[in-house]
C-alpha cells in the first residue's frame, strides 16, 4: 500500500511515469531526456515534443461542484470529444506520448466512447488515465467495457466517507455509487490477476473532509486499492502551494511549457489547466500538426517569460498570453514583473 500526498504537479508527473514503463520506448525516453533538458536551459524552440497529454473528453460535469466551472451557466456551451477526431489526435502524438490523460474540465464518464477512446490509446503504445467523479459508472453496464479497455490508471474521486461529508462539495453526487465502483473494479482486479487499472482514489483535503481522513484510509486499505492521494485543491491557485513553492524553491521554469499539452474538445490546445488559463488557444491539433503548435510564436513566447533576463518586447498581440497571470509562478517570485508587459 502506498500512500502519497502531493501537493505540486512535478511530484504528480514523476508518480505516473513510474506506471507508464510498459509503454516506454528508447525514443519516448530519449525525448523525455531531451524534455528535462531544453526545460532546465529554457530553451524557447524545443526539439522535444511533450511527454504528457491531457485530452479533454467533455466539457459538461453531472455534478456541481463550486470550485469547478464545468456546471455553471456561463460555461452553458459544452463540447464532447468525437472517437474519430481523438483518433486522429491520438495519431499525431503517439510516437511522444507517454501517457494520455483523458480528462481536464468535466467528467470523462459522460462521453459514452470514453472505453473506446482508451482502448485506443492503448493499442497505440500509450499508458491511460481519467480522474472521475465516478458517480456514472455502474458496474453491471460498464465494468467489462473498463477492464478490457487496459486503462492504465483510474482516479475516482472520494471527499468523504459519509453522504453528509461528501455532499458538501460533491453536489448531487453519490458516495455510495462512488464506493461501490471502487469495490467492484478491486474486486474484479482480484478475480482476474490484473494488474491494471491502478485503482488509485484521491481525496482534496478540505477542512470538512480532515475529520474523516482516518476513517477513509481505513475504508481503502479495507477495500485493497492500489495506492490513494491526498491533494491540496486546484494546481497553482491555493495559497498553500505558493508557500510550500517558496519554502522549496521551486525551478523558474514551469513544466507545463516543456513536458505537457492539454487538448479540449474542438482541438484547441491550451498551455496548462489553470482556472481562467483557457481563453486564449494556443493553435489547434486538429488542424495543425504538432509541431507547428509546439514551436509556435505563442509557445516560445510564453516559455521567454519565465527565463529570467530575457528581453520582452512589447507585442499588443502577446498581452493575451494567459502566462502573464500565473499566480503561482508571481506570488513564488519565480518571475520579476516586466515594465513590457501587461498584467
């Protein structure tokens, strides 16, 4: 049984590549070297190409969470990735990619290829993940379509161990469907040998949840997951995070830029997942191969603001970058403000 607690995407990056070993490659590896690399020498124009992808199924979540977006009336507009255009995007990236995340604004369940999508990722040499709400999955419906899939590494969300607890924030969820899920996928996990899914829950660490914390491990160790995670709430938003990147100094060079790509429904491609960080799309894999995107102007700007001592000319057209707002990376000192540049 592993416990892991994180609290910063580095920590999170290193844990999963652990479980993409069967998928690696010499050339994978050698362009995750070259990654770290290019990444610690800020270089702008990469040779590499990201290492991770987060590739959005939905948009659109079944429950409401408040620190969550997907559900409000302003984000009405929702997009649900189709087999054919995540194929074509798996196409595009699988000689690089490591692992496919298939999740980042909603709740992947509700796209009803989601077990295809998998499965193909899988057949085309990358390891697999989704972070659930799992209030969706049943497991009389879904459970053969999930272990046949040969996801790699499943997340389900569990924020407390009674409905009380739990419906706090995950409102209009259930804890009971959530712990059934957990179960059966153990269970079957158990029957067959498999070894995948690493069924891994992982719980935030809100104030109203701390008092079950206990009761929870119990529950999960009873139950025989792999591995659980406690996690601060949403990656560089949470004062929490700016001081515990003060207090280890973190690398003035973000990761995002270097080692990962998220991708929505439509194809837009996005540098981080950051709330508010998504207005401005950085091209489409749709449309544009990967190495257009990667290397374009939006891209080797963006990696420039976090090279100290770069010269920053102003361009009304770069104001938009959604970098110039990263309130981790400001409130860590990582970058000095630039008289240039608009904030």
């Amino acid at each position: 049984m592993n416990i892991i607690y994180t609290n910063h995407l580095l920590s999170y990056i290193k844990r999963h590549l652990l479980t993409s070993a069967p998928f690696l490659t010499p050339f994978k590896l050698f362009n995750a070297a070259i990654a770290v690399v290019e990444m610690k020498l800020g270089m702008l124009g990469c040779k590499s190409r990201p290492i991770t992808y987060r590739i959005d199924p939905c948009t659109a979540c079944n429950i409401r969470c408040p620190g969550c977006g997907a559900h409000q009336e302003k984000t009405k507009r929702k997009r649900l990735l189709s087999l054919s255009d995540f194929q074509t995007i798996i196409d595009k990236i699988k000689r690089f990619s490591i692992r496919a995340a298939l999740y980042d604004s909603g709740e992947p369940l509700l796209n009803k290829n989601i077990y295809k999508m998998i499965g193909y990722a899988s057949e085309q040499g990358m390891a697999t993940s989704i972070s659930t709400n799992f209030t969706l999955f049943e497991p009389d419906k879904h459970l053969d379509a999930l272990m046949a899939s040969r996801l790699t590494t499943l997340q389900p969300d569990l924020d407390g161990i009674t409905q009380e607890t739990y419906g706090k924030y995950r409102i209009g969820g259930s804890v009971e469907t959530v712990k059934t899920g957990i179960e059966a996928v153990v269970k079957r996990k158990k029957e067959t040998g498999e070894k995948y899914p690493i069924v891994e829950p992982q719980m935030i660490m809100f104030e109203h949840v701390m008092p079950e914390k206990e009761e929870i491990e119990n529950y999960l160790k009873q139950v025989g997951v792999d591995k659980f995670t406690w996690k601060l709430d949403d990656w560089g938003f949470n004062p929490a995070k700016i001081k515990v990147a003060r207090k280890k100094k973190i690398s003035n060079r973000c990761i995002w830029l270097y080692l990962t790509m998220i991708i929505r429904p439509d194809g837009n491609v996005y540098p981080c997942c950051g709330k508010g960080l998504n207005r401005f799309s950085y091209g489409n894999i749709l449309e544009e191969s990967l190495d257009e995107i990667w290397n374009n102007k939006y891209y080797q700007f963006s990696r420039k603001l976090f090279t100290p001592g770069s010269d920053l000319e102003f361009d009304p057209e770069m104001e938009n970058l959604p970098c110039h707002n990263c309130k981790l990376f400001k409130k860590a000192r990582v970058m000095k403000p630039n008289p240039t540049i608009s904030n």
